[in-house]
C-alpha cells in the first residue's frame, strides 16, 4: 500500500550568501563558510607555539611543576601529554580531534594538528584546523641530575637474597620485572651473591618495588634508615633508607618434608611433598595420594621450614616398565597418572627400583626421568628425624628428562630469546664463575621450554639469527618440547639507543 502511495519530493530551500552571493543552506549568519572562516578566525588567541621540557636521559617530559611523564614518540601518552599543556585554550574553544603530524625525530619539534568547534555569529558553529608546534629543550630531571652528579647519590636501596645455592629464582624474576617494568625507576642495579640490589632516587619508588616482590614470590622484609643530613633551621632530614627482602628458599620441584604442625594443619598432608609452582603462594604435591595443598606467605614464613633435596641433586634413571594403577586426575589445572615404576640410575644397572609415580601419563618404556635417590642419600633434616617409623621410598620422580635428545641439538641457536636487566656484574669471579652461570641459564630456558604454565605470565621475542632450515628431521623433535611461534612477540628496535638499554640474551 505504500508503494502505491504519492510522494511530494522535498526540495532543500537555499539563500544567497550576504557576501559573496553564491547559493547556500540556510544558517544563522547568512555566510557561507569561506566567507565566515574569513570574517572569524576561531582559533585567534589559541598558542601555535609552546616550549616543553625533556629530559634526553630518561626521555620523560615534565608536567608542570614538578611531575615527569615518561612517554614515546607519536604514543598515546605524548598525545595526552600535548593536548594537556593547552588546556587553558581548549577551554575557549571544543576539542574534536587530534592527531600528530610526522616530524624528523632529532628535529627537537613536536607538531600536533587540533580541530576545534565554536559557536560564532548569531548561533552558528565553526569548525576549523590549527597546528600547534612543540619545542623542545633539553632539561635534565631532578633524579639524572643527582645521577649524572654522583652515581651512587641514591635514597632507597632494596637488597632481594634468597638463600639457595642457584640462580633460578632471580632469572624467573627477572623476566616478570621486565614484563612489568617494576625497576623503570631504578638508577642503578647490581648482581650479589645470593642476590641483586636496586637502588632507587626515591623511597616511594623503592616502596612500590618491594610490593611488587611480595607478589610474584613468598617474601619477608625489614627496612631501615639512616641520617645522611640535617637542616635545624629548617628542620629537614635527609635519610637513606635501606628494604631487605629475603624471598623463601623453597623453589620449584624441590623435595620438602613437612614439619608435623605444617603436615597436620595441611589435613596430615605428606609429609613428603613436591613443590610445583611458587608465587606468593607455595603449591605442593604428594606424589602418593595426588593430594594438593597451597601455603601462603604468612603460613611459610610461621615455621619457616627449608628444602629436603634441591634441583641439584636430581639423578637421571632409565625407565624399564611402566604399569598404571590409577586413572588420570587433573590436580589444578595439570595432570597426573599414578603409576607403578621400574627404573635405575643410569650410573648403576645392577640395582633396580621399583617405585611409585605421579608421572605415570607422560612415561613410558625406555625413557629416562629426573628424581631424587633416597636410596642412597644421605639427609640430616631435622623434620624429617621427627617421624618416627616412616619408611622412604627409594626414590621419587620429577620430570621426564630429555636430555639425551637435547645432545643432537647442541649449539643450535633457539627459536625465542628473551631480554635481560641493564646489570652491574662482578667480572672478578673467574671462568668457572661465569659458567656455573651459564649452566644455570641454561638450565632455566630448557624449564620455559618444558613447563607452558611457567612461561605464561612472561614475554619471549622471536629471535632474527633463527633459522628454521637449520633444525634437523622432523623426527628429530617429535618428543622435543620447544616453544610455539605463536607465543613469541615481535622485537621491535624503535630506536638504536633501546639497543643498548635493554640486552639480548638467547
């Protein structure tokens, strides 16, 4: 019916502009618009010019009066940055874009086109385009200027140790500082024995840092402060304060023996347990019974028990026969098999053990495992000594090994690398120093590539000398874990000064 029906056709009625007579719409002032952006310049009064401060050292850009904003060319931050500065201008006028116009990088200028609205003659709205240019002049900050002045002038230090006798704890952190730039503030950092040192110019910033610890790992802290000056007519002090955090020795696929009140507390967990995951929560594993229990900060640091045998004193086995007595149980989010096991260290056949796994989904005839040999152990742990009657198995599984099939693959450059802190290190300590570290590096790459959940919450890069023609056969990795293309993040060089800050390690 409405397709039948007959529709007058609208015509938009138009006027002769008062100036220059042409055809137009209808508006307000009765001008068109080249004769009204000649009559009214809206963004008359508005600054095209402005001077900004920059500090070329930690490239931030002060906020007037004392704030420093640290922010990238052409980024969303600088933009705001910008665009803040005139805020006494845009209150004249309506703010409906902005945008940077590309400019020579070592130019020392910013350009940023605005369009802007405005209400002008008898009602009508304006809208035109400026371009506002930025000026830089080189300022250093308060804390490059106490740096450049006297590189060990810091406020805060914050001393991280952890009382194991590995690294591995620190390479794991190190990533999730990077990830996060918790140590963005930091003017100088230094490898210890045991540990690293961060030294901060402010103590809000050595503060922040130590939070940010106590959340990615099981820690305890104390802090202290010293007077370094004193004004009596002002009354100002000057200290230098000093946070020790000590992160718990409990670490990853550690073997731990529970103290009775732990155990009892845990519902009778154990009493021995594997420890599968440390945040600021301490998971643990009986391999027996596939029980899972998690301690927190508080809970650990109550009893403050240590480690029964560490990462270093895993044993390679052959395994001979696998016979699964259990179905497979998915214990927070990884699975688990029970199984019954015969294996032998792979130094001594003529002894063979016939044991219980956890293991019992991955292994299978003819493969070797990594574990801890009670058998031939020998422990004078105290919690242990508490337990009168318990009978220790002969040994207990960790991981599957592959190392066997890593030794066809030695020295070819991986797929991934990741970034490493701009560190002091001690050069002193001889070779051998260094190649323990080396080893336990390497050590820590062969985890991310075995455990997904580890390398979860940090940031692996492609890396450009990889080339996939260099892998041998296929068959060569078909029970190779390696890290996925798709988990790896592109390396961008935005500058050849980021090259220097940040190092590469493969």
């Amino acid at each position: 019916m409405a397709a039948n029906m007959f529709v007058v056709p609208q015509t938009r009625g138009t006027v002769l502009c008062c100036k220059c007579g042409i055809p137009m719409a209808p508006n307000p002032a009765n001008m068109c618009v080249t004769c009204l952006r000649l009559e009214v310049d809206i963004t008359e009064g508005l600054r095209k010019h402005v001077i900004i401060m920059y500090c070329p050292e930690c490239e931030s850009y002060l906020q007037p009066p004392r704030t420093w904003i640290k922010a990238q060319l052409e980024s969303k931050e600088l933009l705001t940055f910008c665009v803040k500065r005139l805020e006494s201008d845009l209150k004249k006028v309506r703010l409906v874009n902005a945008e940077f116009i590309w400019t020579e990088p070592h130019s020392k200028r910013i350009k940023v086109k605005l369009k802007v609205q405005k209400e002008v003659l008898n009602g009508a709205i304006l809208e035109q385009s400026y371009v506002v240019e930025y000026v830089q002049q080189d300022h250093m900050c308060e804390s490059c200027t106490r740096f450049q002045a006297n590189p060990d002038q810091w406020v805060a230090a914050v001393q991280l140790r952890q009382r194991v006798p590995h690294r591995r704890t620190f390479f794991y952190l190190e990533q999730l500082i990077l990830k996060h730039d918790a140590a963005v503030h930091a003017i100088k950092i230094k490898q210890m024995d045991q540990g690293i040192d961060f030294f901060f110019g402010n103590r809000s910033h050595a503060v922040k840092f130590v939070e940010f610890v106590g959340k990615v790992a099981p820690t305890k802290s104390r802090h202290d402060k010293q007077l370094v000056s004193h004004d009596p007519k002002n009354n100002n002090y000057n200290y230098k304060y000093t946070f020790s955090v000590e992160i718990s020795p409990i670490c990853r696929e550690d073997l731990i023996c529970l103290p009775p009140k732990v155990a009892a507390s845990l519902g009778n967990l154990g009493p021995l347990v594997i420890c599968t995951k440390v945040t600021n929560n301490i998971t643990l594993l009986d391999p027996f019974t596939l029980r899972q229990c998690f301690l927190d900060t508080d809970q650990y640091w109550r009893h403050s028990f240590k480690s029964l045998l560490g990462s270093r004193q895993l044993v390679e086995y052959d395994v001979f026969n696998v016979e699964v007595v259990s179905p497979e149980y998915n214990v927070g989010g990884s699975k688990y098999v029970l199984a019954d096991i015969e294996v032998a260290r792979i130094t001594d056949y003529g002894k063979l053990f016939y044991i219980r796994t956890h293991l019992g989904h991955i292994l299978k005839p003819g493969d070797r495992a990594l574990g801890y040999d009670l058998y031939g152990a020998n422990s004078n742990d105290m919690e242990l000594d508490k337990y009168k009657g318990l009978v220790l198995p002969e040994a207990i599984l960790i991981k599957k090994s592959y190392e066997e099939k890593r030794q066809k693959k030695r020295g070819k450059p991986r797929s991934w690398k990741l970034k490493s802190l701009d560190m002091e290190v001690d050069d002193t300590k001889g070779r051998a120093y260094e190649e323990k570290m080396n080893s336990e590096y390497e050590e820590f790459l062969r985890d991310l590539e075995e455990n997904p959940e580890l390398r979860f919450n940090l940031s692996l890069y492609r890396n450009k000398d990889y080339q996939p023609s260099e892998m041998a056969s296929a068959s060569e990795g078909d029970d190779m874990p390696s890290v996925p293309l798709e988990e790896l993040l592109a390396d961008l060089d935005l500058s050849e000064q980021e090259d220097g800050e940040d190092s590469m390690r493969e």
